[in-house]
C-alpha cells in the first residue's frame, strides 16, 4: 500500500480526535494531504537582532541576550513577571501573564539566552510578551529550528485548542518526513530533472518543510511548481489527444449556398482579418472527422457572434442543424434578435427557446426540432431537457461557458449519436496562461481586432465632488439624442455597506432628470422576466434616455444610440466586470463614455483597477493586470473548473514557468504519446498508479 494512502489517525501523534478535526477544518483526509499542506510562509531565524535594532513594527525576531533581573508585579488579575535581558547593546523587557511561576522556576538569572518573539515596546523600552526561550549553548545554535528558516502553517481556533497551531503541525509533517521520507519516489524523467536543474523529490519536499536555507527553499518551490504545472498540462493534452481519437465528428466537406449568400448579399459589414482567420481555423477543424473542440476568445463588441452564426451556417449547407446556448435568458433573447436581424425572415429557420417560453409554442418548436426544419435553436438551459430532440444536431455553440457545469455542456453532446462540433464562446479575455490551464484541452482562436469604424471608448474617473459635472454631462449627450446607463452596485441600502444603490439613485435620477423632459428605464435582477423585458424594451427603442440597472446588464444588451456609461462605486467591481459594463456603449458610430464614480477613499488595489480601466480599451491587457490583483482563485469561473485547485503554483506569478512546462509536455506528446520509451517509464508509472509515491492526479 502506497504509506502516503494512509488515513491520517494512524500517523503518530495524530489519533481520532484530532484527525477529526483535521478533516473538518483543513480537509487533511491521508498522509499525503499533511504532506501537501505547505507552510504559507517562513519566519527567519537565520539571524539575530541586537537589542537597540529592535523596532515594534518588526516581524518575530530573534535575540541573543542575557538575563539580568525578574521580578513579578501587581497581584491577581494583574500578576505579570518582568524579567529584564541585555547585550552589549541595550536592555529589553520579557513579559509573562500565564505560566508564571513555571517561567519563573525555569528560567535563570545570569544565563543567556537565544529569546524569539514579536517585538512591541512599552514607555519608549523594547519589550516581547511570552516569547520562546532557549538556554544558550553551541548545540543550541546548531539545533534544528534555530539558525533556519521556520515555516509557518495554517491553522484555525479550533485545530489550536487541540493543539494543532503552526508549532504541532509542524511536529506531525516532521514525524511524517522521518517516516516516510524515503518513500516519495521521483516521478519526473531523469533528462528533465537535469535539463531544467530540478531538485530531486525528496529534497523538495523536505526543503518546502524544513529549508536548509532560502537558496535551498527557492530550490524546492520551483521543483514542486514545475511538477505541479507538469502534470497539470499533461493531463489536460492527454484528455485532448483521447478526445480526438475516441470523439469522431462529422464532416463539413462543403460551403454551400446558406453560407455564401449571407456572405455575399446579408453580412453588413466586411469581416476583419481576426474574423476571417478564425472561420479559416473552424473550417479545417471542420473537416478534420474528428470533433472541434474550440474556446473563441474575443472583446466586448469585437464580432464573435457574426464567427458563431457563419460557422453554424456552414454546418446547415452540409445538413446539420445547429444551437447557441448562453447562461441567461437576456443573453439568449440577445443573440436571437442579432441573427434574427443579420439573417431576415425566410433564410434560415430560427427559434428561440427560454424557461418564459409558452407551451403552445414549444410544441411546435419540439416538432420542428425533431423533423429537422428548423436549422438554428437559440436558448438557455433549457436546450438541455429532455424533451427538446433533435434531428441531427451537427455544432453546439456555448456562450460563457463557465457559467454551465460539465454535466450540462455534456448533456448537450449526447444530443446527437456523432458528438456535434463544438464552439465555446468567451467574452471574458482571459491571460493566456490562465487559458493553457483552464481550456488547455480546447484548441484556442482570438479576435483581437474590433471592426472597422468603431471608435474606442473614452473612460473618466470621477470622485464624489463631480457628481454635478457628472449630470451635466448626461444632459449633453441626451440633448444630442444619445441614452445613457447608470450602474449601482446594490439594488437597497445596506446597513453594512457604505455604497450607492438602486433605490436612492432612481430618487436622485427623478429629481435631476424630471418628467416629461426626461424618461427612465429601471431593470434589476429581483423584477420578474416580463417586467424586465418590457423596460428593456422601453429603452431599446428610445421611448426612455436612461437606463438605471444593476449589474443585471453585464451582458445581453445591445442598444447602439447608449453613449455613456455611468458605473458608480467603481472601485468596488473586479476589473473583468468593470470592462463587460464599458461595453455595453461603443456600439455604434458615436463616440462613448464610460465614467467610474468612486469615493475619494480608494484602496491600492482600487486606485489600480480604476487607472488601468481609464488607460486602455484592451481586454486581454485588462485581464492579465486582474490576474496579478485578484489571483486565478477568483477570476470569474476558474472556481467552479475544479482546475486551479494548485497548492504550490501561482498562475498569475509563474507565467513564464507555466510556458515552459507545456511545452515540455508538448515535447513529450510529439515523440512519445504513449509513454512506451525507457526514459518515460518513470511518467507512465505516475500517471497510472498510485505506487510511486504521492498521487499526481489530485493536482487538478
């Protein structure tokens, strides 16, 4: 049995109770998983402090000094002993208020000491509250602990009051080392270990516990990353290259008349060069016999429905029908009338359904389905039942994927008996290394070209103080006949939340913006889908000059006459969110404006997302400075992917490490698929068994 299986209340010192308590607060279930739990950082004793160096605002810091006087002060409650300690250089006050007659009985006057502990300071003197300490002598000094670098380990209230802080995990993973040590067996190749000068296994894992030094621990981190991003990547192309030889996929041999008479008399404007090589790359995986599985990644506005919509029609000329799934039922309702109105009437069959749908009318639809008339179903999960069957489905095109689960994308597969092409559309850019991790199965195209006309959008910061400048500009741009929208974060006030919201700002938009002169739209996430739908369509067709609405409008809203985007309380949306809302504007020949109203308290990392959001219209410049602020946990659907579950690697900090690696993934993919080589025998072992030490599938 594979020791690092082993549960963990049969590791010394552990037991049922404590065990359980592992489980519950750290979700450590074996050995391994406290092997895997790593320090979240160090504190240095490698050197010591003289007295008079000592500042309050140090970290734990470490002394070498002698004891020169105790004494215990006050009674009951405020009984404290007092034991003052001096180098050569000063004298620093220790302080006990528990344990006090044990300190006092172990600790001895005239003995120095190596002392260590969070400095602070009381009347102008340096002083240190229950500090460890350690009689000095040279085997002292040479002990572990001392003179290294100690890790420090997350811990909660609860794994403390059984004596699980940093101190007692740290004395379980040592237990576990002493074991076991000798049983984490290498499982990368000894050509990669030396031509990327990895440290070997067991080294790593010790040194990323106990390092010998920051050289050594520096060491151990990138081998863990490595390995960590290695097995990663290579599960990811090992699902792709499976997916390619198990999924076979229908053959676009043709483009036909659907295709190129949209092309040539429908398609209002000339396609970009972007445009034009994606289509190009969804015609070869097209052709291929084998499933497309492809992320099309394109900025707000940068034409990937028109991409979606050409490729469907191509799958329609070889006699396929086809489906857009997207999250919500204003993005469906969205993408139906945009290709309503590129198609027209007659052109191609095309339906939308939505949970609103009525039943009289989803009958139809379903008989439409199952005869193989209707060629394009537009909807929400709902495309998905059971109920809906289809003919011959030949592409599924899915619209911010993350927001479905792998069972409902799934569902959509099993619709027909040859799984259908598929097109997972994003409007979200995401950093190129966040898309090898999480899409790293898919192939990748992006549209980094806006269309020919469109005029970026000019984005102002605004503080509280020019909220008057704010609505005269407003009145502006609607005495031009432009529409404005006004984002809040809040629909109500909230007692914990110092923040704008909906409510009071439809009070304040009524007094500045009064009837008849000016009409308001109001749309937010608790009113119902017809109440919705109807002031979304007041605003659509001009009936209303704004639109006041919570973040409900991120996505599925088109109106081209919207000129300005007011956001208030930017600073407390995720730069992501923030670029979704700015392109709702610039959809038409105007120019647009974006203006962030934020309070004049801003937090670094606020002040940041703002000025990044003033300085650039570039989403994937955008997302690769979110990624760096909020980390890879947090960006919008790499939680629920299960993929960036990483303990040791950091997606947004080692990019270039994360290159690296899936190329020499790739490397080995190219000469040795199946992993039959001798020096490969080492990688086969640990991606098929669990025998060779720690787990690597648990990585992702």
């Amino acid at each position: 049995m594979n020791p690092f299986q082993t549960p963990i209340e049969y590791l010394k010192g552990v037991g049922l109770s404590r065990a359980e308590v592992l489980k519950k607060e750290l979700g450590i279930h074996n050995a391994e998983d406290l092997l895997r739990h790593f320090p979240f950082k160090y504190i240095d004793r490698t050197q010591f402090y003289k007295v008079k160096n000592i500042e309050p605002d140090l970290p734990y810091v470490q002394v070498l000094a002698r004891l020169t006087h105790k004494e215990i002060i006050g009674d009951k409650r405020s009984k404290r002993l007092v034991i003052q300690a001096q180098d050569d250089t000063g004298i620093m006050e220790l302080v006990w208020f528990q344990g006090i007659n044990w300190v006092e009985k172990n600790l001895h006057i005239g003995k120095a000491y190596i002392i260590f502990g969070k400095p602070g300071s009381f009347n102008g003197k340096a002083q240190m509250s229950h500090p460890e300490m350690e009689m000095y002598s040279p085997e002292a000094m040479r002990r572990k602990g001392n003179m290294t670098l100690q890790p420090a380990y997350n811990s909660t209230e609860k794994l403390k009051s059984f004596q699980l802080d940093t101190k007692g995990l740290q004395k379980l993973i040592g237990v576990l080392l002493e074991q076991h040590a000798k049983d984490i067996h290498e499982n990368l190749p000894a050509y990669i270990l030396n031509r990327y000068r990895l440290m070997n296994r067991q080294d790593a894992y010790r040194n990323i516990h106990f390092p010998d030094d920051a050289a050594k621990l520096n060491e151990a981190r990138n081998r863990l990353k490595f390995e960590e991003l290695f097995f990663l990547q290579y599960k990811l192309l090992k699902n792709k290259i499976y997916r390619t030889h198990k999924f076979k996929g229908n053959v676009f041999d043709k483009v036909g008349p659907c295709f190129n008479n949209f092309y040539h008399d429908k398609l209002p404007f000339p396609l970009t060069n972007a445009q034009k090589r994606v289509l190009k790359e969804i015609r070869i995986d097209t052709q291929r016999g084998v499933q497309m599985n492809r992320l099309l990644q394109g900025d707000v506005g940068s034409g990937k429905t028109v991409v979606a919509l050409m490729s469907m029609l191509i799958a329609i000329d070889n006699g396929f029908q086809t489906c857009i799934m997207a999250p919500t039922e204003i993005l469906a309702t969205q993408h139906y009338q945009t290709i309503k109105s590129l198609v027209g009437d007659g052109f191609v069959e095309t339906a939308l359904l939505t949970g609103s749908t009525p039943k009289k009318e989803r009958r139809i639809l379903h008989e439409k389905l199952e005869n193989g008339e209707l060629k394009i179903l537009i909807g929400t999960h709902a495309l998905i039942e059971d109920a809906v069957q289809y003919k011959n489905l030949g592409m599924v095109v899915i619209d911010e994927q993350h927001r479905f689960g792998v069972e409902q994308r799934a569902k959509l597969w099993r619709k027909n008996v040859v799984p259908p092409h598929v097109l997972v559309m994003t409007a979200t850019p995401i950093p190129r290394t966040l898309a090898m991790t999480l899409y790293g199965d898919l192939d990748v195209s992006v549209i980094d070209e806006l269309p020919a006309g469109r005029k970026p959008i000019e984005t102002l910061h605004y503080y509280e103080s020019h909220r008057l400048r704010m609505f005269g500009f407003m009145k502006q741009e609607i005495a031009k006949g432009r529409q404005v929208y006004v984002v809040y974060p809040l629909i109500q006030e909230s007692e914990k939340l110092d923040l704008k919201n909906l409510e009071d700002g439809i009070e304040v938009m009524s007094r500045e913006f009064p009837l008849p002169e000016f009409r308001i739209s109001i749309v937010h996430g608790k009113l119902k889908a017809a109440e919705k739908e109807f002031e979304m369509q007041r605003f659509i067709k001009g009936e209303t000059q704004i639109m006041v609405a919570t973040t409900v409008i991120e996505v599925g809203v088109n109106v081209p006459n919207a000129s300005v985007m007011i956001i208030e309380n930017a600073e407390r949306f995720g730069l992501s969110q923030l670029h979704q809302l700015r392109g709702r504007v610039g959809r038409g020949a105007e120019q647009s404006f974006c203006i962030l109203m934020s309070s004049q308290k801003l937090s670094n990392d606020g002040r940041i997302r703002l000025n990044t959001m003033v300085k650039t219209n570039n989403g994937f410049e955008i997302s690769e400075i979110d990624l760096q602020l909020r980390g890879p946990g947090n960006i919008e659907g790499t939680q629920q992917s299960g993929v960036l579950d990483l303990k040791v690697a950091n997606i947004a900090t080692d990019q270039e490490l994360l290159i690296l690696v899936r190329k020499c993934v790739e490397e080995i993919f190219e000469k040795d698929p199946q992993l039959s080589q001798p020096e490969h025998q080492i990688l086969h072992q640990a991606t098929q068994t669990k025998n060779s030490g720690l787990s690597w599938d648990k990585i992702s």
